[in-house]
DNA sequence: CGTTCTACGTATATCGTTCTACACAATCTA
DNA sequence: TAGATTGTGTAGAACGATATACGTAGAACG
C-alpha cells in the first residue's frame, strides 16, 4: 500500500503502516503514554510482535530517555561490587530499563571521563560504586543526570541520593570483636591517600575503629592506623613493617575484603599463623571470605539490599523527585576462623613467626 | 548576530557560529574527515574548548558512529576477566573509542537480550568475553554489527574473528605437569551442562586433558571428568563424592581459577592436605592464584595480551575488514605450591583425610 | 586562455524517535 | 441546546549530529 519500502530496518514507520495508525500512536504505545485506547493498544501491540520491531535507542535518545541507566564502577577486581550489582538487577527487574557498566582504574579523572561519556550518551540515570570523586563534583554532575552513590557519605546534600552501610559503626563493631577475641595490640591497614580523594568509606571506618579503642581506653600512641596502596607487594610491606616493629600488632583489620586477602596472604607469607599469632578481619562479607583457605571474619553490609534500594532511588529520582534521600543500613559482624585465637591470651607474650611458614600451604 | 539563542546545550551548531565557519566543518574536524584546512582545524578546535563542547553521541548514532564499543561480559567474579579488561583498555587507548560493559548472569537469553540492548543503541563494535551462545547466534548477531569473541573457539567462522588461547594445549598441560609431579590418579572437575550452550572453552580443555592421559596410557575408565555447577555448595558436593570414591584422585584440575579456588577449599574442608594429599591446579592464572593461602597452580593464557589482540581485531573490523581472522596464544603452566607434593609416590597407598582438618584454617 | 583538476567549504536532506499542538467526536454541564 | 470537557487520534516540528551534493577559487595543463 504504502510506496516506500526501500529500507530493511523495521521502524516505527513500519510499525505504523503494518497496524493502520499513525506514528505517533505507536509512539504512545511505546511509552505507555496517556490517551491510547486499549483496542489501539492491542492491535499496536501486535504489529510490534509480528514484526519484532525493538526501538532505536539512539533515536529515543534525541527527544526522550533512553531507559539506559549507567553503573559506574571503581574498579573490577573488587568482589563485595557483585553483591551490589545483584541488588541493581533485583531493583531493575519488571522496568525497561536496562544497566551499562563503565569500569574506571581507580583514578577520578578516568571516572570523570567515563561519567562524561556516559551522559553523552544520554543515559537517563547514573549510579556510582565506590567512585572517588568529591562531592562538589558529583553536584555537577548531578546537574546534568539524576545520580545515586554508593559508598560515598554524604548526608548533607541535596542534589543526589546516596545508598551506605554506616561505615563508623561498622569499624567499631570489628575493633569491639576483636578486643572480646582477647587481642590486646589491634591495628588497622588502609587504603593510602595518593588519589586527591580517595575513597571516604575507608576514612570512616578508620574513625570508627579509632574511637571504639579510644572507649576503651586506648592511648592514643597505641592506636595503629597503617597505610598502603592495594596491590600484594605494596600491602605486604606495610605488612611486614607493622609485624617488625617494636609492638607489633597481634589482630589487623584490613578496610575492604579484597584488600584484607592481600594482608593475610602477606601475613601467612611471612611465617605468621592466622588466627593464632595474628587475627585478620576484613569488610563486606564478599563471597571468598567463606572460602576455607580465606575463612575470614568480615563485617557484612548487605551490599545486595544496598543496590536495590540505590536502584529505588534512581527511579524515584528519574520520574522526578527532588528532595533528596539518603539509605543507611546498619552492618553486622560475620565470624570466622581468621579472629578465633584458641589461646588465653595470658602471658602477653610478643607474636613471633611459629616455627617455619606453614608448609602445605606453601 | 544570530538571532536563536534560546537553548542554552552547546551543538555542533553553537561551535560552528562562534568559529565562523559551517556546521559541516566543525562535523569534519570532529571526525577527522577529509577537506578541512589546518587554519580551519585549528579554528574550530578552539572554539570547542573554549564552549567546552561535548558531542552529542544519541544525535551521531543516528547517522555515524556512536564511538561506543560494547563488552559483554558472561559474569562479573570470574577474577581473570580484569585481565582482557585490563587488554582492552590497552586497545582502545589513544582511540575515540570508549568501551561499555554488560553483565551476563550466567543465561544465554540475558545475553541475548544485552546484546539487543546494545545493538539498539548504536554501538559501533562488540567483544564478548566467555558468552554461551552458539556459534550460529553469533552469525545473527555479527550481521547487525562487528564482533569479536573471547573464549569460544570458531576457527571456521568467517562472520566475526575471535581471540583465545590453545585451550587443548592448556588441559593437556595440566595433566603432563600431574604426572610429571608423580601423581597417578589425576582428575578434572568442569562446568556442568546445564544452559544448552555452555562455555565451550571447558571442553576443549577436558579433550586435552583427556588426550594426554590416553597418551601416557590410561584406560578410559581411568579418565575421571566430575562436572558441577559453579558455587561452592555444588563444587563441595562433587568434590566429597570424587574424594569418597573407591579409587579416589590424588590431584584434580579445576576447570578455571575462580572455579578451582572453590575446589581448594572443598578438599580442605573435608580434611585434606593440599598439595600432600591432593594437588590442585587452576587454569587462567588470575591475582588470587599468588596469595599465600591459594598458592594455586595455573595455567596462564596471557588474558591481557588476548584483549590486546581482541581490541585491534576489532576496531579493524569497525573499518572494513570483512575477511575473518582468528588470533590463538599458546599457554603456558605456572606452578605453584598447590601442585608440588613433596613426597616421594613410592607406596601407592590411597589419600585419606590427614588426622584433624587443619583448625587454623577452619 | 579555456579546460580540468584539486582543495576547501557550504547548504541541506536525513536518521528514528518524542513532543507539541490541534482536530474531532462523544459526553457532560448549566 | 449551547458550551465545556474528556477521550482518542493525527500531523508535523523538533532533537543534534552526519553525509551527500554541490559551489568556488586557485593551480596545473595543453
């Protein structure tokens, strides 16, 4: 009927023509838009069906959303991020939205780069993973796309929404563990500083580990806050000079879970028992802590529940809420065997390596 | 001068008046096309700073390129993967390209539906990394756009390239090196086949890990291949029923890293000693491999250098090239404790659990 | 000196949607 | 019964780039 039909591509115009309504009909359909009658609906529906029509997201794009919503990721090594992700899914499921993933190094400009493209590609909507960018800058950012934050504080503002564990707490509640475990000489491991802003989930959990030991009664000169980039050698000096100083530490707690594997690979490496001579613990309750040569005491933040209800916010804010939300869920302390001393911490005896480096696990 | 400045988005357009010159300069120097003067190049490049000008990517899929390429990744825990990710930054650095990632859970009809996804949006090229979809879904696909794939060998596609190591090579690697450490009852563990298409790079191993063991002599029925799916519940059950069986293995191959890291911890959970009682060797030689805790035999496959080669198949592929190409890297053992039994295998007595399961580690 | 290149620019149709404005009929209200 | 309202549908202008087709000036050639 129609004259043209030069093209292949099955468009909306296709769709139009094979259903005997106007384009823009169609495009009511498409958008589940007010003022289509439900014969209409139907019949559109169909003709979308029996040609397999998907539409031009690029086209969308020009006009109106793009149901693309982006996930900016730290970076990928990271395996509490799949929790988070999982819970991004969950919070997607039924919508028509669907997730990109940009990855970034561990650096904010790359970050920014990504975001840049990302917006550039009109995504409706951005959610941020532990990304280490200051605050000012998400503003901006939010300025032009709706944002949410994980892993990232900030209780204050009002131009995006954030989704968090209360990192303080959750420092807290590893330095109480660890003191009820009979460790007398707790140390913390951290991420250094060399990044302008690095990431402030880890900052808040130094506070929280400092002010538990504080309350109990502390010195301040006892409480041991080291720093190291990631990365084994990086992290297993530190290691080392913390174990080879004068009072060494008898229990670390290393900020994050893929960071806390290094420094138990670094302990182990040199000639230390875990959890005998040292206990370790870590942060997120990811899935190789539960591995048996891990068998790491983590502190679990319900990444999964987190990235749904990041999700929430995302499409609350898209469909045009201001006011600004901000989730915090309270962490809980998983044992394991990395903080189980079987020993009665009597004779304060210093930890020295025992023996020889553990053979079969050499 | 010009009498629109309503919008306040800088375009192609606000570039073009604030420089002087037409639209379809400033389109030219933003694509690098033929025809524009240095003079003008230099013009409109200031100008575009100066406005801080960010193209459009919706409006340039509409008729060019989006300068997207998309990256399908089968799942996100898979420790190797930031490897070929890590290729792929390599790749495209220096490019205008920037990569966007899916995530795939496992099921090829998610995939599917990422790709579709992808494809909607204009992307200009796709790698695949580890996807279960079968190679004539790959023939669809690669008509809509270019595509590259990781870890599915097709030597004879002649519709999209692929990037792999020798997969064969690598399994019969393992079992030579089983044997050359004086184990006698090597077995392997793999994916079970449960989505129609599974990870096909699991079979090419298990034939040469099966081959070998044929060319040292070994009776069919001594070829032991135990599948279960990923996760540690599953891996444990398969691992207790191998190591309970009447003539138990004293070294098991897990099919990847990610995979084998579970194994280890299933053996050692049950009691065993690794590598005394059972020797245990990965494949892909991912980070966790060097902890002191995994310690873990692997097989490199050199992912870096295959999302390298991945990379420039395809952007070659985004400029014309039409003729398949089909790039393999030969792999390489790294041992490590985890296969080194120290033991003399004089007495062929059975493994059986040592004593106590090792309580520092439970 | 006319013709033919070559190099550089411009004008404008086009991509596939969404959105605004409006037409029309049926129903409600005063 | 006139006027307002509601429900349903259409036409056509955007959106911001790219690609095509073409114009112009200067150089090269015979």
């Amino acid at each position: 009927m129609a004259p043209r039909q030069k093209s292949e591509r099955v468009t909306i115009r296709t769709v139009a023509e094979d259903a005997g309504v106007s384009v823009a009909a169609v495009s009511k359909v498409l958008r589940d838009a007010y003022g289509v009658s439900d014969a209409m609906r139907l019949k559109v529906r169909q003709s979308m069906d029996k040609l397999s029509y998907r539409p031009h997201s690029a086209a969308r794009g020009m006009r109106g959303q793009t149901y693309t919503v982006g996930v900016l990721m730290a970076d990928i090594k990271n395996p509490f991020f799949p929790d988070i992700i999982d819970g991004i899914d969950d919070g997607l499921a039924g919508t028509q939205y669907l997730p990109l993933f940009g990855i970034g190094r561990g650096s904010s400009s790359v970050e920014r780069a990504i975001v840049h493209a990302m917006v550039d590609r009109q995504i409706d909507g951005l959610i941020m993973i532990g990304q280490r960018m200051a605050t000012a800058d998400l503003d901006a950012i939010a300025s032009e796309v709706p944002i949410v934050v994980i892993g990232h504080h900030a209780p204050e503002a009002q131009s995006f929404d954030s989704a968090n564990n209360d990192d303080v707490r959750g420092g807290a509640i590893v330095a109480e563990h660890m003191l009820a475990q009979g460790y007398r000489r707790p140390a913390m491991i951290t991420l250094g500083r060399n990044d302008l802003m690095s990431a402030d989930v880890s900052q808040k959990r130094e506070r929280g580990f400092a002010d538990a030991l504080r309350g109990a009664g502390f010195a301040e000169h006892d409480i041991r806050i080291a720093s190291a980039d990631d990365g084994l050698d990086d992290v297993t000096a530190t290691v080392r000079a913390l174990l080879e100083s004068p009072e060494p530490p008898d229990a670390i707690f290393g900020w994050a879970d893929y960071y806390a594997l290094e420094v138990l690979s670094a302990v182990r490496a040199l000639g230390f028992r875990v959890p005998d001579d040292i206990g370790i613990i870590g942060y997120d309750n990811a899935a190789p802590c539960a591995f048996t040569q891990n068998n790491l005491t983590s502190v679990d933040q319900f990444g999964r529940e987190i990235g749904r209800q990041a999700t929430r916010l995302l499409i609350e804010r898209i469909k045009g809420r201001t006011q600004a939300e901000h989730f915090v869920v309270t962490p809980r302390l998983v044992a394991r065997g990395s903080s189980m001393a079987p020993r009665v911490k009597a004779g304060d005896t210093l930890p020295s390596p025992s023996a020889q480096p553990d053979v079969a696990h050499k």
